[in-house]
C-alpha cells in the first residue's frame, strides 16, 4: 500500500506512475476525496468529544437546576451527533482503505515504458542453446515415457491440473530441492526457514496478493486460512509490525515450500505438463534491506538465482518487465528465463 503522504503531497507524480502500469489515474482523485472528508469528519468528531467532556466537568458544579437540566440535553444532543459522525467516519474509512488497497506500486524510474510483454527488454543472456539432430519432446510426452510423471493417476486423485513425480522424477525434485537449500545458505548468504503452508488474511494484504487476486487463491472461509500461493508471503511477514534496526540488516531468507494456486489467471493459455498446476514446489529469496540498498540488492539476488542456472549448465537469460506486465506490487521485475 502506498503512503498517503505521497498522495495527498504527489499526487501528479502518482497518477504519472499508475497510467505507467495501466490502472485508472482517477482512483487518486477518488482517494484524496475520501481522505478529505474521512478526515473533516475525524476533526468534527474529536471537537464534540472534547465539548463534551469539558461540559460534563462543569454540569456538576452548576447550581442552577434550569440551567444544569439544560446542560445535560445539550450533552445529549452531542452525543447523537457525534454517533451520527462516527457512523458516517466509519464507512469512509472503510471505503477510503479498500480504494488504496487497489493502488499498485509505482514503476521504478529505470523501467522501460510499454504496454504489455512485448515490450519487455532483454538485458544479458548466457550460454547457448542447445542444438539437436532430432525433434525434441515436450516434456510431458517425456516424462512419462521415463516413467517419472504420471498425469493419469495425478488427475484420479484430484482432478486436473494435478500430477505425480514418481521414481527418479521424485527424487531429482528432492535431490534439486535440497542442493538449491545448500548453495543459498552455503555460498550466498541465506538463512534457511521452513514457514506454515497456512496464512492468515492480513498477510496476503500485506503482501499485495489480497484483495486483487483473491479469487486465484484457495481459502477456508470458516477459519480464515489461505494456502499460500508462494513462500513469499508467509517468509515477507516474518517481520510484519516490527521495527528493524539498520544494524539487522540486509537479512536473506530462503524458502522452500509446495505452492498452491486456483489458476484463474491462466484460462486459454497452455496448461499441458507441470508448468500451470495448481500445487508446485519451489525455493524461495527474500530479502530485507535498507531503501538506498535496494537496487544494488536485488541485483544480487537475481545473480544468486542465476547461479542455479549456471551450476546446472542451463543457458539462461534476464528479461526486465516493462511498465504494462508488472505485477500489483513491483516497482521492478526482471524474469530468469531458462
């Protein structure tokens, strides 16, 4: 969420931002008019309230029973209002929250300007791509014939977009798991944490997912649960409502966790194999870092990734989002691409 000190004293310089990433300019508008009146209501509230208790001090010392009696329906009257005005305070609030809850994360000025991943820019490639005297297979035609995945029985247990690793699929999965673990931790830096599976509402607010791509998301209502669509979400709230000291940081974090996502977002797109399931594996980076750090950090963190790539063998390349295929909450994105 942005800060609405840089709304209400920026406002030019957030809607230049948003027509950047294709949302609407005029939510600001809409949003510095909510603020307005959310707070005039707050001042009128905060001034009947300081009436009244200053006349209730007094009521007491009065000695006229006319003017006492008076008094004390004026007091009433205060109230009703101030009843009246909290009510109305209330749902400004509430409306004024959700309104900035769908402001997305300004671009980054070094992003290129485009309108969608067309325009997005290549910015350093490695190794060559492989080249083969055969027609090679999709890996979904492979991997079974390997018998290492098993789409069949994945879509028996529960239905589609599931599948299962099985034999060597299993344990290369395992196999690559751990040793990603071992080279964050052992060469880069990271602390290794194993966080739930499970999060609370606030956490996926916290995090941009929440209210935007609620529906791409799985959710036990009763219990107000989410299974986490990436291991951003619970490892990024390790440090919610706390304060840290620059002396703690840069902190680096590396996950894994299974992910789990509903797909919404994918329909008409090809979903064959394992690329768009909705339950996958995957380690994540994360890093908390001082503002002016930043840049310089996730620089790092994108060579660290890349260093998987690399070790393995795999060429690989770095795409940088353009303005129109950022996501919610990115100021800047770049996508490994192997």
């Amino acid at each position: 969420m942005l800060d609405i000190r840089l709304i209400r004293e920026q406002p030019d310089f957030v809607k230049e931002g948003l027509q950047k990433v294709g949302a609407d300019p005029a939510l600001i508008d809409e949003i510095l008019q909510l603020d307005a009146r959310r707070r005039e209501l707050l001042s009128q509230v905060e001034a009947l309230r300081a009436e009244r208790n200053a006349v209730s001090k007094e009521i007491p010392k009065i000695k006229d029973p006319d003017e006492r009696n008076a008094r004390i329906v004026q007091m009433r009257q205060v109230g009703e209002q101030i009843t009246q005005l909290e009510k109305e305070l209330e749902e400004v609030e509430q409306t004024f929250h959700a309104r900035m809850l769908e402001v997305p994360n300004l671009p980054h000025p070094s992003v290129p300007v485009g309108k969608d991943e067309s325009e997005n820019v290549v910015v350093k490639t490695e190794g060559d791509l492989p080249r083969f005297d055969f027609t090679p297979k999709p890996h979904w035609e492979l991997g079974e014939q390997l018998g290492i995945l098993d789409f069949e029985r994945g879509i028996k247990i529960s239905g589609s977009r599931f599948y299962i690793l099985k034999q060597a699929g299993a344990a290369l999965q395992r196999a690559l798991i751990t040793w990603m673990l071992d080279l964050h931790t052992r060469q880069h830096g990271y602390t290794e944490v194993y966080p739930p599976y499970l999060v609370k509402s606030e956490c996926l607010y916290g995090t941009g997912n929440l209210p935007k791509f609620g529906d791409n998301l799985y959710h036990d209502a009763e219990e107000d649960f989410w299974l986490i669509p990436t291991a951003e979400v619970p490892v990024t709230n390790l440090h919610r409502e706390e304060i840290l000291e620059k002396e703690q940081l840069p902190i680096y974090y590396v996950a894994y966790t299974a992910c789990f996502r509903r797909e919404k977002m994918s329909a008409g797109r090809d979903v064959r194999g394992i690329k768009r399931g909705h339950q996958f594996d995957k380690v994540e980076l994360v890093k908390f870092v001082e503002p002016h750090t930043s840049d310089e950090e996730l620089m790092k963190l994108i060579e660290d990734a890349s260093d998987v790539c690399r070790q393995l063998k795999l060429p690989f390349r770095w795409v940088q989002m353009c303005t129109g295929d950022l996501s919610f909450v990115a100021a800047m994105k770049y996508d490994i691409e192997v």
